[in-house]
C-alpha cells in the first residue's frame, strides 16, 4: 500500500550532516537523525556551511576555551577560521592564526584573530611561543589533519595546556611524541570529530548566535560553483584560494 505523500513545512529547508551530505548527488536517502531544518531565512550557500561552522566552533567548547586565555589556530580553512570565530566567542583574549597562505592569513584576522603567523617565514612553534612570554598557548587547534603539525601543534601547547586535533589525516601516517616528557608537560592531547556536536541541539545554536552577529557566516562564502565548474572548485581548494567554495545545482 503507498505511503501518504510528505507535506512540505512551511519556511524551512533541510540540510544533512556527514556521512550522509549527498557528495554533490541532487537526491539522497538517509537517517533522520542526520537531517537538521533551517529557516528559509538563511540562504543556501550560508546554510551549506553549518557543519565546517560547528566544527570550528563547538571544538572550542569540546576544550573549554577560557575568557582571557591564549589560544593558536593551525591553519586557517574553513574549519580553522571557525576554530578562530569560536575562540573569540569564547572570550579568548589572544588569538595566534598559523597559516603558509597570506591571503587566509589575512582573512584571519576578519574572524577575530589578534596574531599571524606565515609559517613559510617563521617557526610556529617559536612564534607562538614568543608571543606568549614563552610559556606556549592554553589551546592549541590543528585544522589541517598533517602529521607535521599536528606535533608543531602539540609543541605549542604551554605545560598543563590543551591540543585539539580537528583535521583528519591520512589512516598511514602517526605523531610521534617523546615519552619522556608526555607526562612531564601535563599537556592534554584531544581528538575532535565534528565538533562533538549533538546537531539537534547545536545547529539551533549556531544559528542564535550568528542571527545576533556574533557569529560570521556568510562571510566564509569566497565563491560559488556550478555544478560543472566542479574541478575548477577543487583546484581552488587545494590552493587555498578560498575560505569556502560552495557548489549550487
């Protein structure tokens, strides 16, 4: 027997969270608990970038970034300038964006942080900690998922403080960590997978704060792709020539 055709509501749309985002497919079936409504008021490209917005953003939760404290950011994508935007909601008092492109570096600073740093000219790890009397930072984030940075990340990291891993890298590759010192530095080391957002609860969140101006979203959108300029969308991403490209059908 047919089911009873679905009612569409009223000003509301629906985006989906990974694994279940379609990879540029028109239609997809998937759990409902992957799918999250928002407002018509918020236009596509800026309701497509929700899920690198939470993962940015509720990784500073995850950690418990504390008002007045120091906080670096490894690399400055997507992912990383909501890292920054999270910080500074948070109340972060400095806010170190690392960066080998000085145009995200640059933009960087747009999304709240107080110091770049181009890693093609300086030592992160020496820069940070200059600019933190020597001592590193509170919280450390890498946003890039590179076995290399992650361990620079780590390295930044002040005694007692805290690194979180947000990029995902390769499945081959492992940080090395001296043995000594790991329980010597007190450092706390923590993975974070999409922010460890409950989005039924998170996405309504964020829409709160960025309807308040809190939170910038619609600045994240460099550019828009059609569907057949795909290729050319990517290219960009591995450039780093955008924050976010967003592809439109």
């Amino acid at each position: 027997m047919p089911g009873r055709p679905l009612q569409p509501l009223p000003d509301v749309k629906f985006f989906a969270t990974p694994p279940y985002d379609g990879a540029f497919s028109q239609f997809v079936a998937m759990p409902a608990a992957f799918v999250y409504p928002v407002p018509d008021s918020i236009s596509d490209d800026a309701a497509g970038l929700l899920e690198p917005l939470s993962v940015g953003v509720w990784a500073c939760r995850r950690s418990q970034v504390a008002p007045g404290s120091s906080v670096a950011v490894f690399g400055a994508g997507g992912v990383g300038l909501n890292a920054i935007q999270g910080a500074a909601i948070a109340g972060a008092e400095r806010i170190v964006a690392v960066d080998a492109h000085p145009a995200k570096l640059e933009l960087a600073r747009t999304f709240g942080a107080t110091d770049l740093i181009d890693a093609t000219k300086s030592d992160p790890v020496e820069a940070i900690r200059a600019l933190t009397n020597g001592r590193g930072a509170d919280y450390v984030f890498e946003a890039i998922g590179n076995k290399r940075t992650v361990e620079q990340a780590y390295e930044a990291t002040r005694k007692a403080g805290t690194c979180v891993v947000i990029g995902l890298g390769s499945i081959k590759e492992s940080v090395s960590l001296n043995l000594f010192l790991l329980p010597l530095l007190e450092k706390r080391l923590l993975g974070c997978w999409y922010g460890s957002a409950d989005v039924h609860r998170d996405i309504p969140r964020l829409l709160s704060l960025y309807r308040s101006g809190k939170l910038k979203l619609d600045a994240l959108v460099t550019r828009t792709y059609a569907l057949a300029e795909i290729n050319e969308a990517f290219a960009a991403m591995v450039s780093g020539a955008n924050a976010r490209g967003v592809i439109v059908f």
